[in-house]
C-alpha cells in the first residue's frame, strides 16, 4: 500500500516581501519618526529623486528623497552632513530591502544649520529678492490692512491696541496662520498669497518675540518667495528688535516689533485731518489768485471794452464762485460745523440706515467740537 504524503507548504520571495511591507506598513510608529544620522552615499538621479545613506557608529539605513519632497529643500546636502530626516520605514519589495522613505532634511547641528541659512540666503541675493529697487512705497494712508499672523498670539494684541489708539478710519483683516512648527511656512505663505489678492492697501506680517528655532518659518523660502512676489507693499514685524529674517529682507518695509509694524502702517487720524485741511487752503488759495488775475486785466484794460470781453470775465467769475462753494461743502469739517454728526460703530462702521444698529447698541458719534457715546433706545425709519 502506498504511503500518502502530506502536502508540503511553500511561499515565493514575492509573498514574504509582499508581508514583511504590509506588516511594516501597518505600524503607526514607523510611518512618521524623525532619524538622525550623518549622510553618506548620496546622488541625484536624472528623475529628480535623491538617493543617499544614514549612518551612525555603527549602522547604515537606506533612503530615498522623491523628485516630490526634493524641490522643498532649503539647502544642499551634502556628504558628511548631520541632519534629522523625517519620513516612514518599509521594503523595497524587488530586493527585500529595508529604508528609509524621506519626506523632509533639516540639518541636526546649529552650525549646518546656519550653513543652509548661508546658502538660501545667498541663492534668493543672487535671484535679486533682496534688492533695494524692489521695494515698492508705502501708502501714506492706509485704510485697509491685512495681517498675517497668528490670532492667538500677542502681535496681533499689539496690532489692535495700536490700530485703537491712532485711528478709528481704519480697518483691519487678519488672515490668521501658525507662526512656528512644521506646517507654519506653508501656511503663511498661502495666508499672504491671500492678503495680497484682498484688496487691502498694506499687509502686515507680524509674529512675536521668540527663539531663533521659533522664528524659523520665516527663514524658509516659501514664506520668502511669497513676501516677495505680493503686489501690496509689505511690512514685516518679526520677533524682537535685533531679530532679522530673510523675509524681512524681502520686505518693502521691516519694523523693529509688531506694534512698531503697526505704528508704520496706521498714520494718526489727525494727519488725515491736517492733510484736508492743507488741502482746502491750497485750493482756496489758487482760487483767490485766479479772481486777482482777472480782476486784474480788467483794471488794466480800457473802459471801452466790449460786452463780449465783460461777458467772459463775468463767467469766469461765476465758475471761480461755484468751484469755491463746492469745495466748501466738500469740506467734512464744514458740514458737522452745521450741527450734521457722523454716527459709527466700534468697528469703525459708519451707520448710514436705523436698522444697522440693534437695541442696547452702543455707538460713536462724531460732532464738529468732540465725540458722544450713545445708546439705541428705539428705532424708527
């Protein structure tokens, strides 16, 4: 009688590589570390892909850095390097092979680090980022103002408080992004890109005092490349006085703090006055010399002038009349001199309609001679 065999149970490559990577892939502690290690082996491949090794005292680990993730490096690589690369670990299934599949190189020690700062900086100098004749003016009056920072930090406290104390003309609109942290740059660069298509007249970008480490985003070169690519003049107000950003390099203008960003940007309400007053004395001062110039020819010309020529002085006269009536109704000191009142709100809104308010408002209301604080009691059309 012949002795069955039992059935013999095999497995390919393919099926034991194909496990081993789903197995790895599964661990949630492997698909997000940071690993620190000395570069060694390292290559760019025609693709856009990089090729290199970690490696510690004793061990090596195999990486790769995708065309994708390559074009976000701020400095180059090099051999012998120490950096901290952050990415997940599986197989290469076709040899088995455990590594590294990098997202993001930043360098370890403060030295490499100041190193690629050197090197960004010295890339976006020779790209003409910097340049003095990129700088564009800054409006004299700005009555809108984006700013970009952080809601919940002191900047954009100090912005307020500033904006309060100086001018109640104008109007400010936060575009709100992290200020430090790995997503930070990403986030302030598109929050400008934002503020730049708002329509405001000036943007802001702001942040807190803080550690080198905590300023870090605004040494990268998205948020640099954003700055610099605004249409709206820029002001930056990063860290403390002595801090200096390469996007404050690229701004069109850098202040020492936030709130000496926003004492740049938010001219005093009585400038705004004194300006349309400078104005009206201008005009009025042209006109009077226009009436002197007529009168003039007319005393220097013959009483036996024609009625063609007295006709056309007369209408002279008459235009130089309306044109100085109209500047004086133009005039917002004129028409609350006539007991008119501007009513707004603590926003800065001026109510132009009853039902803009709601019961128990408070409200601003501006005279000729001081300002009133009131409250709505009834509403009526």
């Amino acid at each position: 009688m012949q002795e069955v065999q039992p059935e013999f149970r095999y497995y390919t490559v393919g099926q034991i590589n194909s496990y081993v990577k789903e197995y790895l892939d599964e661990d949630n502690f492997l698909q997000g570390l940071w690993i620190r290690g000395e570069i060694s082996a390292y290559k760019e491949h025609s693709s856009g892909h990089i090729y290199f090794t970690l490696r510690d005292e004793q061990l090596t680990l195999r990486c790769v850095l995708f065309k994708t993730h390559a074009g976000y490096l701020e400095f180059e690589p090099k051999p012998g390097m120490d950096v901290l690369v952050w990415g997940k670990i599986s197989i290469y299934e076709r040899d088995a092979t455990c590594q590294l599949y990098a997202e993001a190189i930043i360098p370890a020690g403060l030295g490499d680090y100041h190193t690629a700062l050197e090197q960004l900086k010295n890339k976006l100098t020779a790209e003409g980022l910097f340049d003095l004749q990129r700088k564009k003016p800054l409006p004299r009056f700005a009555f809108r103002i984006a700013v970009v920072t952080s809601k919940e930090g002191a900047a954009w406290a100090d912005i307020q408080k500033v904006a309060r104390h100086r001018s109640d003309a104008v109007h400010l609109l936060l575009f709100a992004t992290q200020v430090q942290g790995e997503k930070a740059p990403t986030q302030i660069a598109q929050a400008l890109r934002l503020a730049d298509q708002s329509g405001c007249d000036l943007i802001l970008l702001a942040r807190g005092g803080g550690s080198k480490e905590d300023l870090a985003a605004f040494d990268t070169e998205a948020v640099v490349r954003a700055v610099a690519c605004c249409q709206t003049p820029v002001i930056s107000g990063i860290g403390h006085e002595t801090d200096v950003s390469l996007a404050d390099l690229a701004a069109d203008y850098r202040a020492a703090t936030p709130s000496h960003a926003a004492q740049t940007a938010i001219a005093p309400k009585q400038d705004l006055l004194d300006l349309l007053e400078g104005y009206e004395a201008f005009l009025r001062r042209k006109l009077s010399q226009a009436v002197q110039k007529e009168t003039d020819r007319l005393d220097q010309s013959s009483a036996g002038l024609d009625k063609y020529f007295i006709a056309a002085l007369t209408a002279k006269e008459n235009t130089v009349g309306k044109l100085a009536t109209q500047l004086d109704l133009l005039s917002p000191l004129k028409v609350l001199a006539r007991g008119y009142c501007v009513c707004y709100k603590d926003d800065g809104t001026v109510l132009k309609n009853a039902f803009q308010t709601d019961l128990g408002e408070e409200m601003n209301v501006q005279l000729s001679q001081g300002k009133l604080r009131c409250q709505v009691t009834e509403r009526s059309s």
